[in-house]
C-alpha cells in the first residue's frame, strides 16, 4: 500500500464537506454525509448508524473551545483518505494532532477513524 500527500482541495468532495461542516459544528450537513450503515471510530469506541454517529458528533468535543486547522492529506487508495487536523484549546494536554481516516464509497463516508 502505497500513501501519498496531496493537497488538501485533493481529498474528495464528500470529504472536504464533511471536514466543512464539521469544523462550522453543522450536524445536519455532516450527517447527511454519511452512509445510512457507515461507522465512526474513536478512542476504541465504535458508533454504527447515522443515529449514533449523530449522538457522537453532537457531543465530540462540547466540552472544550477549540480551533482545529487541517495541516495535511493523505490519499490512500481509490476508497481511503487521510486529513490530517492540528487542534488548539482548553482540552487536556492543549494540543492536538488527529488523523482523520476516511473510508469513502460513491458519493458517502463508510468509515470514519479518529485517531492520533
């Protein structure tokens, strides 16, 4: 498996809307995004169904004030991409690099792992 970094307006069009409306804290759109059996992934956990996703997103993060800058990409193969997010805040620890890796099929995100 070979990864490349590509430019961030590379990754593809569902997965820069979703890091849009992600960042602009917009559920609906985000969620909208999804396929109707796609699964996120974070801190071992695992939210199957846009209804649990939908839970997930709506409290990842309420907690904190936070900025969040995409510092890279990453194209994996024609169904996997990777953005890379730096995130600053009132979080433990204070900063932060994720990985977003992205399981992409038509025009909807499968999969979603989080991870550091």
């Amino acid at each position: 498996m070979s990864v490349s970094a590509i430019q961030p307006d590379q990754l593809p069009p569902v997965v820069r809307s979703y890091l849009t409306a992600h960042t602009a804290r917009d559920l609906d759109t985000a969620l909208r995004l999804f396929a109707p059996d796609a699964a996120v992934v974070d801190q071992g956990q695992t939210f199957r169904g846009v209804y649990e996703i939908g839970v997930f997103l709506g409290g990842a993060g309420a907690g904190f004030t936070y900025t969040t800058e995409l510092i890279g990409a990453q194209h994996v193969d024609d169904t996997h991409w990777i953005a890379t997010h730096r995130l600053e805040g009132d979080f433990p620890g204070g900063v932060a690099e994720l990985d977003y890796r992205f399981a992409v099929e038509g025009d909807l995100i499968t999969e979603l792992v989080i991870a550091p």
